[in-house]
C-alpha cells in the first residue's frame, strides 16, 4: 500500500512538473498565463528527458522519498513563497491606500472579473511560488530528514518570513488608512441620525424644476473605463477632441474632474454622473445587487428618467454582463427604454457571420461601438439619448484587441497598457466622426467621461498623485461656457449634462451636484476636500441617505 502510495505521487509531481513546464512556455509566447494543447506536448517532451537524464545520473533516489510528509513539504514551501508576494500583488492591484474605494470594490458584484485577477495572480505570483516551491523540494526534503527539531525549526521559520514578508506591506499602508480597516471590520456601526449635510446640500427632483428650450440636443454618452488625464499622452484622437470640445478643469491644460468616495467605482460613478447621488459603503443588500436583480434607489430620478420625461428614447449598449456592477438593474430602473449586453452584441455578430473578440467578461470596445452604431441607425427624427460604456482599457493590464493594428512596444505592463489605450483612443475617435457625420450629427452632443481613475496609481509617471482628474469632455454643446477654471466631481455631471443639451434647472442644482455652466459652486469648491470626504462618509449611515437608498419607486 506504501508502495502505491509513493508510485501515485511520484505521478502526481511529474504531471505537476508537465503542467508547470507547458504553462512557462505559454507565459513566454503570451505573456499571460495560458498554455495550449501544442506547449502540453513540448513540455511532456521536454520533462520526460529531464527524468531520463536525472534517471541516467542517478538521481532516481529522490525518488523513493515521496511519501505524505512530502506532500506537506510542498504545502509548507507553496504558501511561504506566495503569502508575502500575494500581499506584493495585492498591494500593487488594488487600491489599498484608499479604505473607502477597497472596501466598496470588494462588496460590489464583479462577475467574470473574477478570472481577469485570478489569471493575473497565477500569472504574477502562484507561478512563480509554484516553480519554486517545486526547485526546492528535494533540498527541503532532505533537510527536513537530516535536522533535529525539525517540526520547531519548521514552524517558527515560517512565522518569521511571513512576518518578514508582510511588514513592508503592512508597512507601507499609512496608519490612517490602517484604522480605517480596522474601524469599518471590527468596530460596529454607529447608530443611524439626521444628516444636516444632507439637508443643506441635497436637491431632490420635481418635474417643475425642469424646462426645456424650444430645442434641445440629443445625447451619446460614453463612459470610457478607468480614463484620466495622465493617459492623454497615448490618446492622440481624445487628445484632439479635448481642444474641440468642452472642458472644466481646475488642470489646465488638460484636466477633469476629481474623484471622490461614493463615485469611484464603474456603478458608483455612474450613479453619481446620472443623479448627483454618492453610492455609498454601508448597506447590507449591496453584495445582492446584480445577481438577485434587486435595485437601489428607486425613488430617486437621474437624467434618463428626465429625458424620458421629456420624450426621450434612451439606449444602453455595454460589453459586458448587465449585472456586472449592477449597471442593467439600476439603469432600467431610471429610464433606460431598451439596454444590450455582452450577450445581446455576440448574439447579433453570430447572426450575422462576424467574428467578435472576448475581452474577460466581455466583448471588444470595437464591437461595442459597432452594435451602438447599429441601433443609431434605425432611429428616426424622435430625441434620443445613447449610452456606451467601455471595457477595454480596465485595469490591472486592459485588454488588447488583436484587430487593432497598434502593438506593445516592449513586454512590460505599461507598454501593454499604453497599446490599450491607444486603440481605444482610436476606437472612439472612430465613433465620434461617424455620429458627426450623420444627420442627427448636427444636433447630436457628445460626453467623453472617465468613470473614475485607474484604480491604483497611475501605470505611468506622474509628478503629482493629486494632480490626476477624470476625463470629461462636453462636444457640440447646446449651451456653453467661457468660465471653464472649475473644480467639481461626478456629482456635477448630471446638472452639467441637462443644461449643455439645452434644459434649464431650477437653481443650476440636482442632487449633490451643480451645473458648471453657472455660476453656482460645487461641493469641492465650497469646502476642503477632507471636509467633503468626511462628511459623505457620515452621510452613508444617516436615516435620509438609507432611506432613499432602500426606497421602492412608487
């Protein structure tokens, strides 16, 4: 039975071996962790004359030593070697110095993400602690064998390099930030009151508050993933678009908006930019969203349910899954008439014979635009509005369509980026031209917004962390402005959007937000930023904030 024991597992590591081998020659042609039935082949080949050769040199004696203590060994190296690098990668993906944005990134829904960050992490960290941990076996196996309190020696060992391993990460989180975490997992909640800020600041909606001009614009909105201003430089079609079209901006000359918490994250943002509404930590149903279908604010209008108002016809076109981030539920919910998916665009390139490219969970950016301009071209003279969201340009690396003739300069992650980028740069200078050039061009606006930073800090060099914006670009406007030195938010957004198109609002207000085409001051032109942020996390579990969150459209 021993026998058999030690014969299985010696077939378990070489399959391990083959497996380790074939994904290396994958990672080397790709760069990403993938391998095929071809490099499955090389490798077999390649190890089985590894184990000839050791075999030849007698190193067959290892061999005889597999047994469960083994196994274990493996374990015990495995997790030493990928623990503190796991906290390197996390550190290096996620925005952990921002408690606020991880902490509403780790409950919001992420779907197909999912297996972006476990390839990422396999890729950067478990193939590396796999290879390793493997290299090292036979030494460990013998000193284990050879060494007088082996299990003590083994044991504190690894205590101390994982302390080792985690004290620049830990570290390296400012005590602020520390406590942040601490407070928000370990500390309860502090029991629900009136938020005066929200008294003061917050205009709730009435359909009296609205009127249009004798015309106004139709609208395309784009919502380009994770963009900001420290990416213009590779953006040569956004870059020209920025000098034709509208832009507020306290950064000149290029500049946007800022981020802020309870808008930094795809729905959050979009939430912010369509009602002036944060999308706060702190509710118990957030992890629901998406899957059960359930929405939030209900009783709170954003601009779609405006401009439906209004006559509008408003579409929604996104690559990927409508509950990624809860997106489809919260936009049908707000006046979105008609809205497609990830599904609804490959159904549609099936139908008609094209090839489509999957990006993570999602379609290409190209393929997105194209079914958009499919729907454009079916309507007639009545107003609309289109909304298109992006997904290429997501971080940690983006994704890079293979039809897209603009190619990384080297294997490193910004040159990889940087291409990103660039096609969807040209991607959306593409679309912009054809909608300029259509009929419904001439009284057609177009917003360009980044829905937020890029989550951690920006993949290129920047002189100052706090001198990065969102990109927001106002083209053909109804309406417009002279006074563009402006400092605001995606709460701005949604005032900003209905008075460029042509509406007027009652006191240039909606919710959190003012319009920047008056004269009226936004929240962080107001009040310090700090004093903002931590106003908006005590309004999170006021009695207004979480019953207009939880409240049911009547």
């Amino acid at each position: 039975m021993v026998r058999l024991l030690n014969k299985l597992l010696i077939y378990f590591f070489d399959l391990l071996y083959i497996v380790m081998f074939a994904f290396a020659i994958g990672f080397v042609k790709h760069f990403r962790f993938d391998c095929s039935v071809i490099d499955f082949i090389v490798a077999t080949i390649l190890y089985t004359a590894l184990r000839f050769y050791l075999h030849k040199k007698k190193y067959e004696r290892f061999s005889q030593k597999f047994s469960l203590q083994v196994v274990f060994l493996w374990l015990y190296q495995f997790l030493l070697l990928a623990l503190p690098t796991t906290l390197v990668w996390v550190k290096k993906t996620f925005p952990v110095q921002n408690p606020d944005l991880t902490i509403m990134t780790l409950q919001m829904p992420v779907d197909g993400f999912v297996s972006v960050f476990i390839q990422d992490f396999f890729s950067r960290v478990g193939f590396y602690a796999l290879v390793l941990s493997l290299s090292l076996l036979w030494p460990i196996c013998d000193l284990y064998q050879n060494l007088k309190f082996r299990k003590v020696f083994f044991a504190i060992a690894f205590i101390v390099i994982f302390i080792a391993g985690s004290f620049p990460f830990w570290n390296a989180i400012s005590p602020k930030a520390r406590q942040q975490y601490i407070d928000y997992y370990f500390n309860s909640p502090a029991e629900p009151a009136h938020s005066k800020f929200y008294q003061d600041k917050f205009v709730l909606y009435s359909p009296e508050m609205v009127s249009a001009d004798d015309t106004t614009r139709n609208l395309v909105f784009i919502y380009v993933e994770s963009f900001e201003n420290t990416f213009l430089k590779f953006t040569p079609e956004i870059s020209q678009l920025y000098k034709q079209g509208l832009v507020f901006s306290d950064k000149f000359p290029y500049g946007g908006g800022k981020n802020i918490i309870g808008a930094a994250t795809t729905i959050s943002s979009m939430v912010s930019k369509t009602t002036g509404m944060p999308l706060l930590c702190g509710s118990s149903v957030m992890n629901n969203f998406g899957k059960t279908g359930e929405t939030f604010f209900d009783s709170l209008p954003g601009i779609y349910d405006i401009l439906h108002q209004f006559g509008y016809r408003n579409f929604y076109v996104q690559g990927t899954p409508a509950r990624f981030g809860a997106t489809g539920p919260f936009f049908l919910a707000h006046g979105i008439d008609e809205l497609y998916d990830k599904d609804d665009i490959e159904k549609a390139l099936e139908a008609r014979g094209e090839t489509y490219r999957r990006r993570g969970p999602g379609v290409a950016d190209a393929d997105v635009f194209n079914y958009a301009k499919s729907i454009l071209d079916t309507l007639g003279h009545a107003p609309f509005s289109m909304t298109v969201t992006t997904i290429d340009t997501h971080f940690p690396r983006g994704f890079l369509d293979r039809r897209c003739k603009i190619k990384p300069a080297n294997s490193s992650d910004g040159a990889y980026y940087a291409a990103v980028l660039s096609c969807t740069s040209k991607r959306i200078g593409e679309f912009v031209k054809w909608i300029q050039e259509k009929p419904f061009g001439s009284n057609t606006e177009i917003v360009i917004a980044g829905d937020h930073l890029f989550m951690t800090k920006s993949p290129f060099p920047v002189s100052k962390q706090s001198d990065r914006r969102f990109v927001n670009i106002y083209i053909n406007p109804k309406k417009t402005s002279t006074q563009t030195r402006r400092k605001y938010t995606s709460f701005d957004s949604a005032p900003t959007v209905l008075e460029t198109m042509g509406f007027n609002l009652e006191g240039h207000r909606l919710g959190f937000g003012a319009s920047l085409l008056s004269e009226e001051k936004t929240l962080v032109e107001s009040m310090k930023e700090r004093q903002l942020v931590h106003l908006l996390r005590e309004l999170s579990g006021s009695i207004e904030y979480n019953a207009l969150f939880q409240s049911k459209a009547p």
